[in-house]
C-alpha cells in the first residue's frame, strides 16, 4: 500500500536544498529551480463502455526548460498526484542534465487504473489528454513518452490526436512509440540496460567480478525485465525479484537462491509484470512477502519499481553483503534512508543517473524522427553504453575526488549545469 504522508515533492525539494547549500546558489537560482516553471492541472471526460461518462483528472509539470524542450514520460496510476508528477518532473530536470542531453524536465499523468480499462477506454483518455493540453507541448516545447502503465500503443494514440488537432506530422513530439511509426530500436530495452550498464561500470570501480554476484530486483516491469536480461547475459545470478499482485492488491517476492531463468518467468508473467503465485510455485520458487527483495542475502539491490520503497523503517533489513544498490526507480530510497546508506558504505548509483537510459534513448528517438533517419539497434544501444558509461564516469570520479556520496556528486554536476543554463540566459 503507498505510504499517503509520503510527498514526493517534498522529498525532491529536501534533495535540492541540501545541494544548493553545498554549490552556493544565490537565492534567486535556488527560488527558480525548487519549483516547476509551468504546470497544468484538467479534467478529461471520457464515454465509458457502458455509455456513462467518466471524469478522469490529468497533469503535465515542466520543472525547467533552459537547457531543451522538456521531456519526461506520462503515468497512468491510480494514486497518482500532482506532487508526485511534481517531483518526477524535476528529477527529469537532473537527469537529462547528468547525462548531459539537450533536454529540460517535463512529466504527466491521469489517474486512473489500466487493469479495469478497456482498451476504447484507455484510447479515449489518452486522446482527451492530448486535447487539454496540445498547445503546450511538441517537438520544440515539450515531448512525452511512456511510463507506468502506459505503452507504445498509449504513445500512438495521443500522437495521432495531435497530429489531427495541428494538421501534420510530427512524429518528434512524443517517443517510446513502435516501430514503423516513428519507434526507435533498442527503446524497449534502454532504460534496464542502462541501469546495468552503470552497475557493471560501478563493480569495475569496487574490484567486484560481476560472475561472482548475486542480485535482487524489486518490481518486473518493463525496467526490471530488461535489466535482468542484461545482468543474466554478463554472468551474473539474480535470486529474488518482487512483483504486484493484482488479484491480492499486495507486492510478493519470487527467490530461487541458485538463480533464475528469466524466459521461464516471463511465461508465467502478465503483461502489467504481474508473476503467478501457483505456477510459480509449481517452478520451484519460494513466495515471500514483498518486501523480501529487500532482505536478501546478495551484492547487488535494484529497486525498479515505484517511490519511497527503501524508507528508514526498512532500509535496516538490509543484509551486510550488500555492496551496491542500483536505482531503477524513480525516487525509491528516502533521505533518511540514504543517510543510513551512507554510513554503512554501502556504493549507490543514484535513480537519475541509473534509469536515465530511457530518456537517453528518447532523444535518440527524436533526433532520428527530426531528422528523419533511424538507426540500427547496434548503433542505438553502443552510443547509450557509450553515453550512460561516460555520465557514470563523470559522477564517480567527482565522488571519489571530493569524497562524496555518489547521490550528491550527481546532483553538484546536474544542478550546476542546469543553473549555468538559467544564468548564460538571463532568468537569474
């Protein structure tokens, strides 16, 4: 169940604020990024199957746009906020700015919940979405993609409705979309291999043969899946990955301490990432609670499902094997939390600069659909190896320079950048 006092909102700005402090923005730089330039809050009314109208409520946050168009993914959630689409927009601000690509921070959602939509349903929110707020967003102001619970198909969907209401084609005004229509290969697979991709980097730095460890994953969507895969095919051994029921309305974990094989999983997989209990069972697995994926015994934790998962109520329960923690997530470890991480050593690759393969892979997107010209799925996956290896680069060696936790030398360079673009403008 989410935590309702958690504020995602609250938590970014705690993170900013220690930041500022320790780059010296002046007051007026630190009053401009702390919150979103624009924000957009509306109701989107929709024919239900039934012929009733539902009223569903939608959002759209751009944190900040001196360094590109914003950009940041739509969520279909239902408990979705506008503080939580608040703070997911400025952390798109920071991770755009880590891995140093021409955007700004944008992010969206509708509350709403896909499992008990139909597919006319959810094609009517998302089109009704477009219509709000189509003035406001395209190629050069503000391009949208996927995120939870929301697909290519969503991404379609809102780029014909746009298409239609401005009477061209524009395919560069919103990414993740299929191929054929403007999809970029290697989009599916970016942001899990680009968590990996940091992760291998990082084991380089700690003296650690990525053979020799075990992982836990928390979450098995699209991020996790992915990720494994990646993790799975360097020779390492996940043990426990963790998932949402549906049927129970509660998360589980799935361990086979000798490892699993990722193929057998999928098969008994939804397509919301939701793992069979029974056949799972039937497979050998041990179904545990779903915070176990916390408490097991391995090197490496990765977090990829939602916000505010390692909070200091549980970050304790953490085995001292862990090494290295690797944010899939958005958001999932809370400040306190992170402070005790920090006094346990434990190495952190932080959210923004972990799961940035998915927006890094978006601009790869809307260069080639500017452009015109797609690239192969070798070319697209070596330029974001090429591109996370050389952010990751970048933060370690401030971190180990400075003697810095990695969360905070990722922020001092996204920050810094970000509020070197707000001055060369003018805005402070």
């Amino acid at each position: 169940m989410a935590d309702k006092s958690f504020n995602a909102f609250k938590m970014a700005q705690q993170q900013f604020d220690s930041i500022a402090g320790k780059l010296g923005l002046d007051q007026g730089t630190r009053d401009l990024l702390r919150t979103p330039l624009r924000e957009y809050s509306f109701s989107i009314p929709v024919r239900m199957d039934d012929g009733t109208v539902k009223v569903f409520s939608g959002f759209r946050v751009q944190h900040n746009d001196a360094r590109g168009p914003c950009k940041g993914g739509i969520r279909f959630h239902p408990l979705e906020t506008l503080d939580t689409v608040r703070a997911l927009a400025m952390w798109m601000t920071w991770k755009c700015s880590v891995v140093d690509i021409p955007l700004g921070g944008g992010k969206g959602g509708v509350v709403c919940d896909p499992h008990h939509l139909s597919d006319r349903e959810q094609e009517g929110i998302c089109r009704g979405w477009i219509r709000q707020i189509a003035r406001d967003i395209g190629p050069v102001q503000d391009v949208p993609a996927p995120d939870v619970m929301t697909s290519g198909q969503h991404m379609i969907w809102m780029l014909d409705e746009y298409e239609r209401i401005h009477s061209g084609k524009f395919p560069g005004m919103i990414t993740g979309k299929p191929l054929g229509v403007g999809g970029s290969l290697g989009r599916t697979e970016a942001t899990g291999y680009g968590v990996i991709f940091t992760v291998r980097e990082a084991l380089k730095d700690l003296g650690i043969d990525i053979t020799k460890t075990k992982a836990s994953f928390q979450g098995f969507g699209n991020v996790s899946q992915y990720a494994l895969r990646l993790y799975v095919q360097y020779g390492g051994t996940p043990v426990c990955v963790s998932c949402w029921d549906q049927e129970d309305q509660i998360s589980y974990s799935f361990r086979k301490v000798e490892g699993f094989d990722m193929d057998e999983l999928l098969e008994i997989t939804d397509r919301f990432g939701g793992i069979n209990k029974q056949k799972a069972k039937s497979l050998g697995y041990e179904v545990l609670p779903g915070e176990a994926w916390l408490e097991q015994d391995v090197d490496i934790l990765i977090p990829s499902a939602l916000e505010n998962q390692i909070t200091a109520d549980n970050v304790m329960k953490i085995k001292p094997s862990v090494k290295l923690i690797s944010e899939g997530a958005n958001g999932p470890t809370t400040p306190e939390a992170d402070q005790y991480l920090k006094e346990k050593n434990i190495y952190m690759i932080p959210d923004f600069l972990a799961n940035a393969g998915g927006v890094t892979c978006s601009y790869f997107e809307q260069v080639q659909c500017n452009m015109n010209y797609f690239w192969t799925k070798e070319e697209v996956l070596k330029n974001l190896d090429t591109k996370m290896t050389a952010a990751y680069r970048a933060v370690a060696d401030l971190a180990k320079k400075q003697n810095i936790y990695m969360r905070d030398a990722a922020y001092m360079i996204s920050v810094q950048r970000v509020a070197e673009s707000c001055r060369i403008r003018g805005w402070v």
